[in-house]
C-alpha cells in the first residue's frame, strides 16, 4: 500500500497532460481511515483533468464513489473472474444481487 502511494505522488508531481490511464490495485491497503477522503479527492481531480482512473478495490468508500463499476465473481480465483455486473454505483444497487450490488444498496 505505501510503496503504491510513494509511486503515485511522484506520478502526480509529474506535469499533466491530461491523457495518463492510471491502474491503482487496491490503493487503500494500509491507509489510515482519515486519508481515504484525500486519496478520493486526488481521484476526482485526476478524472476532471481529461486522466482515466481504474482501479481494483473491495473498499465501499471508494466503489460508491465510481463513475462505473464491474464487478467480477461469481467468487475469487478459479470461481470468479467472469463480469456479472456492471453500471454505476446506483445501477448496481437497484438491478443486481450480487454481493457487491447488496452492500451498496446498504450505503446509497
């Protein structure tokens, strides 16, 4: 998690072109509960300057903040990897059961 973030601040100190695909894989791994809503902030601003963001994540916080989401399963490893939802946050909630879409529901 801290290495990813070292790496991701010395990214961001680069001069924006607008045009960067950043790949995150759970960027809230080991982050204090208090720099959740600074990460998110720097996400947004990414996305507002023309960026595209993707990431991997099982943290609610950061999957309900998404423009879009797919969610992968039905389970992990040899049992998942198939696409069994996709929209946005509030899209999933109101036409999916998957465990994802269930626990949104609980939070939108």
């Amino acid at each position: 998690g801290e290495a990813q973030r070292v790496k991701l601040s010395t990214e961001l100190a680069k001069t924006n072109t607008g045009h960067t695909i950043y790949i995150l894989d759970e960027p809230t791994t080991g982050l204090h509960f208090h720099d959740l809503n600074k990460l998110l902030k720097t996400l947004k601003t990414l996305v507002n300057q023309d960026n595209t963001v993707v990431i991997i994540e099982h943290n609610l916080d950061v999957i309900k903040n998404a423009d879009h989401i797919i969610d992968l399963g039905p389970k992990g490893g040899e049992k998942g990897g198939e696409v069994i939802a996709e929209g946005t946050p509030r899209e999933l909630a109101n036409k999916f059961t998957t465990p994802t879409a269930q626990e949104l529901k609980k939070c939108l």
